[in-house]
C-alpha cells in the first residue's frame, strides 16, 4: 500500500478504538470507509461532516456513538475485512464481465485531508455523491499536529524550494487568520445583533461572512475532508482516472482507496490493478493526455493562455429553435406522432400556443424544489466562465453536467472582494496574492503539474459548462439564492440572462421563477441560521 507521509494520524485510546473497529475499515489512515451502520447514520453522518472541522471517526465518536446500540456489533472488527459470499459476483462480474452487477453495491468512503487540488479530482464523476467540507463554517486555520492544513508534497519539501514553500505557505495562513478575525470585528460593526435573534444564530452569521471574504486567500493546498458515497462501478471508474493522473497525490490516494474499498466490495474491483485491464485503461487515459497536451504546445505555443482576465460568463453554443424543439418534447409522451411531425406541427402554432403549452407543463411551482420532467433536457447552453477558483469549487460539485477546466495559474488574475476593500484590508489581501503568484512561478519551473498549490482560491479559473435546460433550471435557482456566495450568485444570474437574451429562451427563462437577481445580501447566512435554529427548537 503507497505510503501518505504528509497525513497527521489521528490519536485514539483503546477504548476509543475498540469501538470505532466495528465500523470504520482503517483506524491510522487518511481513507476508509464506514460499514455495520444503519444507512441513514452513514448519511447523516456525512451531513454533519461538511460543517465540522472533526474528522469523521472522532465525529462519530464524540456526537453519535452515543445515540445507538452497539451491543450486538462487539464481535465485529471491520479493519481486517469483512467476510462476503463472493461466488456469484465472481461468476457473473469478473468472469462474463457483467458491470451492471458492480452498480448494486455501495459504499460510503471517507478521504480526509485532501488538498483542494484533489478534492476536484474526488469529484469527477457524475453517478457519485459527495459532502466536502465548507470554507464557511470551519476556520481553516485550526492546526493538525501542529500545523497548518495544506498538503505537504514530500519532494517539495525535499527540494532546495521545500522552506521556500513552507514560509509563504504559513504565511498566507496567516493572513487569512488574522483578516478572519478583523472581518468578523467589521461585519459586526456593520450589521448589529437583532434582539430577535440568538447568539448562536448571529455568530453563526457573522462568521460565514469573514470566512467568505477572506477564503480567496486560502490556496488550493488547503486540506479538506470529502465524504463520499457511490456503487462499486463508479469508484472502479474513478480509480483507473485517479491511478492516471498527472498529480503524485492522487495516484497515492488511489492505491489508499483500492485498499479500503476492497474490505468492502472486492470483487467490484478486481479489474482495477490487472495488467490487461485496468492497469492498461489507466495507461490509455494517460497516454492520450499527454498527446492532447504536446499537440496542444505544437499547435498553439503562445496562444495557450490569455493574459489577466475580468470574471466574466460567456454563452458560445445553444439551439435557437430551442424552445421549439422543448415544446415538441413535452407533448411527445401524450400523442401518437413522430418526433418530426411533432416539431412541424409547432412550428406552424401561434406564440401563444406554445407558451400554453408550456405554462402547462410547468405547472404551478411553489418552490425550486418543483422541477418540470425531461422534455427540458431537449435543448443545451455551454457558457464559458471565469470566475475566481472558489466560486468553482462549489459549480463542479453539480454532477448533471459536462464540466472541463484549465490549469489553475496566476494568468487570470485575481477577485478581491468588496467587503475587503470597504474595511480597508486591500493591501494585505493583496500582499496575499503577489506572495502566492510569487511561490508559483518557482514551481512552475521545477515542478509544474504540483504549482497549483501555491495558487489562492481568489485567483481566476477558466472553464467550460455544457447542461441542458433542466440543469438550468436546478443549477442557475440553487445557486442565485440569497445565502449563497457572491461570487457564484454573479455567475447564476448572468446566465441566466444570457439564456433570455442572447439565446432568446424566454419562455425557458421565465419557468425558471425561483432565481434571484436582487444584490448582495447584508448577511447571506443569516435567514437559513434562522430557519435552522426554529426547526431544532420545534424538534426538541
């Protein structure tokens, strides 16, 4: 098993770890997976493991070991494997090759402190389920053994730039520490504490905006925790990208993966590490990446990058007969015509016509969570975006997507938010940023497919969304509601302008009545902290 030197093992007593050994198939390391719980333990456990800055074992142990029988499991040691029937999946699965069987069994696996570069990598595939930790909730600042949390790569740290890295590294983390800090002192001089309100729900509030502001400066080293649920296919497929990947880190989270997952459903994954099957799908993933990448320099040398760019949202592909074709759709379950007789047949309808028939398909939606049916897959928008690394963080995560992204440079530039500037932090938030684009272009030199740790999450990101107009609709609604953040509440609502707009979807666009266009908001966390502490009250 490949070896993560750069993980802060986890200190537990005897009695500690004679409890988790029932549920968790590695103690020591950074990856496991959960076993011999209740599925909506597992889940809710993940639920709660986005906004704590526990790992998921010590979360277990100090907030829900507590509420659940365990007197019959005390027999169970899951970390050396659980025993499994394995004859029929070996027959049906590995022998006739029959991956359907792989997407029947699942797994809940965790992977703790995972750079931000990998937690991109985690969240590739589109037939997962995945919980990262939140930038909003938990100060990054808080230290394991001793240290601030960004991935340590060892040849960094072994090369003449190794204290190099280290000193701008604390450094940025630093900063961030200290701007937390003096942001929150802002915020609440800005928005005073309503006597309605509790002290928890204000605090909570306030500290989700300093975390905001300030986030930019974390660079993409940061540690994160992503807990992750998926079928034995879909971790397969993830591990022969990740076993390909130019990054050293994700080539070692791969083989910590592999070990885990087999304690749990090994005969899913048998395939992963045979020389003439996984082993070779693995290399054809890499081989054609480094073709597309030497054709790329050949073709466009020069060109590659463009320079320093303003965030912006940019609409290069739809149908403009679109709403035509959507029309068609959703009429096409409840006739007997062909697809085209149907698209001629709305093609000669009034305006009117069409939109009674879409008004009717939609229906009467109370809240976003009222989502129309397929007939809205029938047509496409591509947009691409820059934007700062942090609002894409959280668009990648939306799974119903085509989602491609260059490499995170310094070339895009950076956003610093408002809020820094009105409490006049400009020069040290950008003091951040010249020091993090500084500790790039040392590695870059050196070590280029690892530079991107030194990049801070302010800097801008270039990158390509494909979705159909019912992603749309979920994507654009979720992500322009009024707690989310700033920056990718922009994205949402230009997009959605752009669809009205330039891509005269109108009809479309107005079926989307949930997005917000009103501006920022003076506390974004606080109507859903409100609504969080009323729900716990109720159920007390």
């Amino acid at each position: 098993m490949t070896a993560l030197p750069t993980y802060v093992a986890e200190q537990f007593t005897e009695e500690e770890s004679t409890v988790l050994r029932r549920y968790f198939t590695s103690l020591d390391g950074p990856v496991f997976a959960l076993v011999n719980l209740p599925e909506v333990v597992k889940g809710a456990l993940f639920a709660r493991y986005s906004r704590s800055a526990k790992s998921l074992r010590r979360l277990f142990l100090d907030e829900f070991v507590g509420e659940l029988d365990t007197t019959g499991d005390e027999t169970v040691d899951a970390t050396i494997g659980l025993a499994r029937a394995e004859s029929l999946y070996d027959r049906v699965f590995f022998e006739y090759g029959d991956d359907s069987v792989a997407q029947l069994g699942g797994v809940h696996l965790a992977c703790e402190q995972a750079s931000n570069l990998l937690t991109k990598v985690l969240e590739w595939g589109r037939l997962m389920s995945y919980l990262e930790q939140s930038t909003r909730y938990i100060p990054y600042d808080e230290r394991l053994g001793g240290r601030y949390r960004y991935h340590r790569d060892p040849e960094i740290l072994g090369s003449h730039l190794g204290a190099r890295y280290v000193g701008d590294m604390d450094q940025l983390f630093d900063t961030y520490s200290a701007l937390a800090l003096d942001m929150q002192e802002h915020f609440r001089d800005r928005h005073p504490k309503s006597e309605s309100d509790s002290d928890f729900v204000y605090r909570q509030a306030i500290r989700a905006k300093a975390f905001d502001a300030v986030r930019g400066i974390l660079p993409a080293a940061s540690l994160s925790n992503v807990g992750i649920y998926a079928s034995g296919q879909a971790f397969e497929t993830l591990l022969l990208r990740m076993r390909s990947h130019p990054l050293p880190e994700a080539r070692q989270y791969a083989d910590l993966m592999l070990v885990e997952l087999r304690k749990v459903v090994p005969s899913f994954l048998k395939r992963v590490d045979l020389p003439d099957r996984g082993v070779a799908t693995s290399e054809y993933l890499r081989t054609n990446r480094d073709a597309m990448e030497a054709i790329t320099y050949e073709m466009l040398s020069g060109d590659a990058v463009d320079g320093p760019t303003d965030p912006g949202v940019e609409l290069v592909d739809f149908d403009p007969e679109g709403e035509l074709k959507v029309v068609a759709a959703m009429l096409y379950p409840y006739t007997g015509l062909a697809e085209s007789t149907l698209i001629e047949r709305v093609r000669t309808m009034s305006v009117e016509d069409r939109l009674a028939v879409m008004r009717a398909y939609v229906g009467d939606r109370t809240n976003r969570r009222h989502k129309p049916g397929r007939a809205l897959e029938r047509t496409d928008y591509r947009f691409d975006v820059v934007s700062d690394y942090g609002a894409f963080r959280d668009l990648q995560r939306h799974r119903l997507m085509t989602i491609e992204w260059q490499e995170l440079t310094p070339a895009h530039g950076y956003t610093r938010p408002a809020a820094i500037d009105e409490a006049g932090m400009t020069g040290r938030f950008d003091d951040a940023m010249e020091r993090s684009a500084a500790l790039w272009s040392l590695l870059a030199e050196r070590f280029p497919e690892r530079a991107s740790y030194a990049v801070s999450l302010a800097y801008r990101l270039r990158y390509a969304m494909q979705f159909n107009a019912r992603e749309a609709m979920h994507l654009i609604e979720l992500r322009t509601s009024i707690q989310g953040h700033p920056s990718y509440r922009a994205i949402g609502q230009r997009m959605h302008h752009l669809i009205a707009e330039r891509a005269g979807h109108r009809a479309i666009a107005e079926m989307m009545r949930f997005v917000d266009h009103s501006g920022e908001a003076e506390l974004e966390r606080l109507g859903a902290e409100r609504r969080a502490e009323a729900r716990r009250t109720e159920s007390a």
